[in-house]
C-alpha cells in the first residue's frame, strides 16, 4: 500500500498506455514529472511498454527516490537500444559510412527497401512465433533482468502498481498486482503474439494487456486514494486521412484495437459521472463518491508522435528513444505549467466527447 502524502505534496495517480518503442515517449512524461516535487506519485496502472516503465519506476524510488527512479528508466531504455539489431551496425565503420552523410541514396534504395519489407512481413505473418522461435528467446526478459530489482518493485511502498495482461483462453483482464509482480508477469504484458510465443503464468497463457486494458482505469478507480489521474496516452485515436495501402491499413487497424479498451473504460467512467452528477446522493456507495470526486488529466503526444506512425514501434535505435524522450519531457512541461494549478480543483480532460456515441 501506498504512503499517506507528505504535507504540500499532491497525490496523483498515472495510467501509462503501451505502444513499442514509443513508450519511450512516456519515459521522457515520467523523468519531467519526478522532478516536481509537489507531485506524489500515488500508484501506476501500466501496460507493455507502460508496465516497463511502472516497474522501473517503482524499483528505482525504492533505490535512491526520485533521482534513483529516473536512474533505472533511463538504464532500463538505454539497454533496450543496446540490444537492438542495429545498434551494432550503427557503431560499425559499415554505420558510420552509412549514416546521414549518405541520406541522400535514400530516394534511389527505396525502391528495393520497400518490397523487402513486404516480403519480411508477408514472411512473418505466414509463421508464428512457435515456428520462428521455437527456443521462445527473448531479449526483454534479459533487460528486465539486468535493470530492475523485482524485489524492489514488490517492496515499494512510495507507490503502487498494477500491470495488465490478456487470458489467451477467455480473453479476460488480468491484473497483476504489486506484492506478486514478477518479469513473466510484465513480459505476459507485453507478448504480441505474432512476435512471442505466449507467457505461461499458473498455468494459464497471457498475451499483451493491450488487447483488454490499455492501460485499465479501474484498479486506479476502485484501489488507491489520489482523487487527481493523469492518462499519458501515445496511442493516437484520431488520423485525419484514410489509411490505403496495406501497411497503413494494418499500422491502424492496430491502433484502433490498442486503444478501443481505453476508450470503453472512459466511456464507462463518463457515464458513472453523469449518473451520479444527476442523482446528486448523499447516500452513494463509496465508489460512486470517488467516481464523483475523480478528476482525469491527460498527456500526449499529439501531431508531433502520431506523425511517426505505428510501424516505427519497433525502431529502437538510440537517437530515436532519445527523441521520443525528449518530446515526452516536453509535453509533460507544458502540461505542468498550463494545468498544474488544475490540481486537486477541476479535470482538464473533457469525457463529454466519449459519450457522442453512446
């Protein structure tokens, strides 16, 4: 359970969305937001990426407070890019010759590059995971391993945490909570099941929380005491043009599926709030006071990620995390000092819109 807010401290709870590579977007949200110290952060719902950055957090405030939080996440994605398949080649002679002095081929290779792509993913979609990696490696295990200490995270009373995954057989919610939290657990997570075979926990197998909860509200509503929640969304839920070739196609029919969870628990939590504000009470049950009390922020990346596109999720080149980072820093900044006085009085993310459709 989470400490009780030291005085002048403001308790907020953070629903962290999984998306690849951009959750590196959300790493850059979370190394701004540490260093105001009139935040307290409350608790963490996290998914894939989302829960990478939740466990690093919690095992890092455990590990030297806040500047030891910003430790571990920034280890954490600096061995991410270590181990990426081109992190190697970047450093080479081979890389060096074929870095930006050399952008200019770009317009000429592109048309051998693009239908290689296609072939690798018409190649990758043809065989699953069991097929292409029958010894299930994977090499987030192995990072997860070298930059958190699980013991810490499980430990941490500065915050809590809940992680979602998907039941592969029902295609249920599970949330893992803190006191058993474990690297299966966050790796269950974030399995895309065209990319790893799936993560077996208690016997049940476990595919990305995206599909089911992306990040879930609910633990946040139902669990902790923060009455302020800050959604930091890198998923976009609107594209202004129609996507038309294949890859476009399936980069948002992704999106859509990775967010349409997000969007029922909002639409729900809306709909409480407007019941509640109708009945007006005194006799409501607990939950309906802190549904009424809730106050939702939200942060994102706005043109600036969504211009990057689904298929760069999997690009986790160095210069492209630290990118992503600082284009985090800077939202989280301008979101602290255009709503931070918004704190404790008033939601600054309007539900209304979700509620259109229903």
């Amino acid at each position: 359970m989470a400490q009780t807010p030291r005085p002048g401290k403001h308790p907020i709870d953070l629903a962290l969305q999984g998306g690849g590579s951009h959750g590196a977007f959300t790493w850059g949200v979370l190394d701004r937001l540490l260093e105001d110290d009139t935040l307290e952060i409350a608790a963490v719902s996290g998914t894939s990426a989302g829960a990478m950055n939740a466990v690093a957090l919690a095992s890092g405030l455990m590990d030297g407070g806040r500047e030891g939080a910003q430790r571990v996440l920034r280890q954490f994605w600096t061995r991410v890019a270590e181990l990426s398949p081109f992190h190697r080649l970047q450093t080479s002679p081979i890389g060096v010759l074929m870095g930006p002095a050399t952008d200019w081929l770009a317009p000429w290779l592109k048309p051998w590059t693009e239908p290689l792509k296609q072939a690798a993913d018409a190649f990758g979609h043809t065989l699953s995971p069991y097929q292409l990696n029958p010894l299930n490696l994977n090499p987030l295990r192995d990072i997860l391993v070298e930059t958190i200490d699980f013991d810490r995270a499980r430990r941490c009373h500065k915050t809590q945490l809940f992680i979602a995954a998907t039941q592969v057989r029902t295609g249920a919610l599970r949330v893992f909570g803190q006191q058993e939290l474990t690297a299966d657990m966050v790796l269950a997570s974030a399995c895309l099941p065209l990319l790893f075979q799936a993560v077996e926990i208690e016997g049940e197998a476990y595919w990305d929380g995206g599909y089911a909860g992306n990040p879930t509200l609910l633990p946040l509503v139902n669990e902790t005491r923060a009455d302020d929640l800050l959604l930091v969304q890198i998923n976009p839920t609107q594209r202004e043009s129609v996507p038309t070739s294949a890859r476009d196609i399936l980069d948002r029919i992704n999106e859509v599926t990775f967010n349409a969870s997000l969007v029922k628990e909002l639409r729900t939590l809306a709909l409480l709030k407007q019941v509640i504000g109708e009945q007006r009470s005194p006799g409501s049950p607990a939950l309906f006071q802190r549904v009424q009390r809730l106050r939702v922020h939200l942060i994102e990346g706005g043109d600036s990620l969504a211009a990057l596109g689904a298929g760069s999720k999997t690009n986790t080149q160095w210069a492209f995390l630290s990118n992503l980072h600082a284009m985090g820093r800077e939202a989280a900044d301008r979101w602290l000092h255009a709503h931070r006085k918004d704190l404790g009085q008033r939601s600054t993310l309007d539900l209304g819109p979700v509620l259109k459709d229903v």
